[in-house]
C-alpha cells in the first residue's frame, strides 16, 4: 500500500455532503481534495453553482472561509483542492476523538470563531445554512472551524434538499419548507451544532439557555443577529459566574459561623426553680456608712463606732447601684479593649489561612487568655463571677461578628490591601 493509500484509508469515512476528502499528491506535496459526488454532477444548475462559488470564494478574506480552486477531471468529474493544511470534518473528529469537547477551552473558541465568521458572511448576505457536523471542517493544529460550501450559492429547493437530504435535522424547518434563508437560519443550525458537541455529556448552563432560543421552530423567537446570540452568551456566562462567586462567599460564611460556634464555650443546662415569696428582710450594716466616688473606681468604707445595727436607707441602696453599675463600665471598657486587641488576632488573614490543627490551637489560646482578662477585670472591677460572664460574653459576640463583617468586607475587594498588608 502507498503513502497515499495509506493516508485516504484514515479518512475513507470522511464524507460531506458534496463528496469525499483524501489526500493527493500535488507538485510533490500532499494536499486536502474533495471529490464531488457523482450524483450530483446530473443535478440541473449544480456545476454553474459551483463555478460562481468558486469566483466568490477566491475573493473572500473571512479566516473561517476555506479557498479552494474547482478542477475538471477526466470523464467531466470535479474535485476541490483544498488550500495548504490538514482538515477533517467534525464528525470524523468526534467519532474518532469524542472527549475533546471537554477540552478546557476548546468549544468556545469553536463558537466564538463561528460567531465571527458567520457575522462578517451575513454582512456580504452569504448564508451557510446548515452546519451539521459533516459540512462543517476543523483544521488540525489550530482547531480552527473552517467552512467550505455555502448554500447561499445553491439556490434552488430542489437542489439544497437533495445536497443536505442526510442532515435534514440541522436545517431551518421554514427554509426546508422553500422560505428564503436569513441570519435567522443560520443561527437555528449553529444552535443545533452546539447541542450535538454535547450530545455526549452535559451542557453548561449558558450554552442551554442559548440554545434553547436559537433553536425556536419560529424564526421570529430566535435571537435577530449573531450579535445579539453572542451578546447572550455572555451575559449568562457572566450570571453563573456570579452566582459561584455568591455561593462560595456563602460557603466561607457558613465555615467561618461552624468554627465560631465550634470554638465557644458549651452553655450549662440552667434548672429555674420557682423563688419562694418574699419576705421582708433587713439589710444590717456595723457602724455608720460611708461611700467616695470618683470617675475612675468606688471605695466603700463600714465603721463600727459601736455594737448597734442600722437599717440601710433608700438613699444608701441607690449609692451601692450606682457603685455597681460604674464598677461595670469601668469592667466594659477595660475588657472591650483588651478583648478587641485578642480577637483582632483570631480573625487576621493569616490566622484564616493556617492549617485546620494550627488554627484551632491558636483559637483556643487566644480563648484561654480571654477568659484569664475576664477573671482579672472581675476582681479588679469588684463585680461578681455571674455579672462578669454575662458583660464579656456580650462583648465578645459584638466584636466577633464586626470582625467577621470586616473579614468578608475585605475578601470582596481584591485590589485593596488590608491591614496586615499595609
């Protein structure tokens, strides 16, 4: 078997619609040609169509266009010879290779060339009309879609249903009833080879929505331009992006609020039991009752000038509220201060990004120190254990959840740099 046997082997199953891609030997080199089927040699305006196709194809600068020269063989037969490269149609390419649809990248560079081929081609009123996977070629290296034939040069009805009788199914249902072809048309066909590359798998959610529209039984519902399909497009690749981008900022609030609650300390189960009534007591004190009060502490003296016990009055009850609310503020602003400073560290962008066992040992250290400031300010504070557990615990969750507002605040804006960048 020769070279060139061996080559049209590869692809004797390469079949268009106008005929059959091999290769041949031409001045010394191997080249693309397709050999026009002889069905269609008899067909009546088939070869004048084709020789006007040919003059237009050599002036056409559209990169998605292939040029080819039209050359008579022995017995009146016709060949296409195909410009320098290596090309295979779709089908061939699928059937061979169907996994490369889920090549990164690969069917939006397909679309979008198409998209720019089929626009300049509907300025210059050129149709192609149907690009079922076997009259639409690929050139190998580039993975350029290339198109070969178009049917605007084919005008008659009889002709086109006899060329594109095999892939019926990629053709406007209105142009196959005799109405005359319109951008409309070709966007119809361009959908339905959009949904025949993921025939195989699934189709993203942008690619279904536009397909869905391009692919209406009624030319009027379909997308006016391939601008406007292009213009879709986008905006639905646009919309699911931020929609992941929503539910991933859900995702790292959900972790944030898991660890958070995870790291808190368990509440203790309280039993309430009902207060018996109340009975008039005294409040006994030795001595006369004394009180200073200035803006930073209380000082509370009792002088035993003799064995009597006096009652507390109203005024003297009043005096030791007052004592106890300002030994409170004076108890919040020292441990919202000390507490900010800690939990400024916890929800740092480094102390986020640290390794799950790294995060957790430093989370509960910075808790343990916490819990010591809260103690120590108690004492110092002369509140009770209750009173200052409750006020700390306020505190901590105001700041926690500032902090975690700032944290996202700052996730959300890529170019500004934090404080720790700073």
């Amino acid at each position: 078997m020769t070279y060139e046997e061996m080559l049209n082997a590869k692809t004797q199953n390469d079949t268009m619609p106008f005929g059959v891609i091999s290769k041949k030997q031409v001045e010394g080199k191997y080249r693309d040609v397709v050999t026009i089927d002889d069905r269609l040699l008899g067909e009546m305006g088939f070869r004048e169509s084709l020789q006007n196709g040919c003059r237009l194809n050599q002036h056409s600068r559209i990169k998605q266009q292939l040029h080819y020269e039209l050359n008579e063989l022995e017995g009146g037969k016709l060949e296409l010879e195909l410009e320098p490269g290596s090309y295979q149609t779709f089908a061939q390419l699928l059937n061979v290779n169907p996994a490369i649809v889920a090549k990164s990248g690969f069917v939006d560079n397909v679309v979008s060339q198409l998209f720019d081929g089929l626009a300049q081609m509907h300025e210059q009123a050129v149709f192609h009309l149907s690009f079922a996977p076997n009259n639409l070629l690929i050139r190998k290296g580039d993975e350029m879609p290339m198109m070969l034939l178009h049917a605007s040069s084919f005008g008659r009805r009889e002709l086109l249903q006899t060329l594109y009788a095999d892939g019926k199914d990629f053709i406007a249902p209105e142009v196959w009833e005799g109405q005359p072809m319109t951008e409309q048309s070709d966007i119809y066909s361009l959908g339905c080879f959009i949904r025949h590359l993921y025939e195989q798998g699934d189709m993203p959610y942008e690619y279904k929505q536009v397909v869905g529209k391009a692919t209406q039984s009624d030319p009027q519902k379909r997308y006016a331009s391939v601008q406007e399909m292009r213009s879709a497009l986008q905006k639905y690749r646009g919309l699911k992006r931020s929609l992941f981008s929503f539910v991933g900022a859900v995702a790292v609030v959900l972790c944030l609020l898991g660890l958070y609650i995870e790291l808190m300390p368990n509440a203790e189960d309280v039993e309430f039991v009902e207060a018996p009534p109340k009975e008039q007591q005294e409040e006994l004190v030795d001595g006369s009752f004394t009180m200073e009060l200035d803006d930073d502490s209380i000082q509370m003296e009792v002088l035993a000038d003799s064995g009597e016990i006096d009652t507390i009055t109203v005024n003297q009850r009043k005096m030791m509220e007052l004592y106890m609310q300002k030994s409170e503020e004076i108890f919040k602003k020292q441990f919202t201060q000390e507490a900010d400073r800690i939990l400024t560290k916890i929800y740092s962008n480094q102390n986020m990004n640290a390794s799950e066992k790294k995060f957790m040992s430093s989370n509960n250290e910075m808790y343990d120190e916490l819990l010591k400031l809260q103690n120590k300010l108690a004492e110092e504070a002369g509140i009770s254990d209750d009173a200052a557990a409750r006020l700390s615990m306020e505190i901590i969750d105001k700041l926690s959840f500032e902090k975690q507002k700032q944290l996202e605040y700052n996730s959300s804006q890529p170019n500004k740099p934090t404080k720790e960048d700073e």
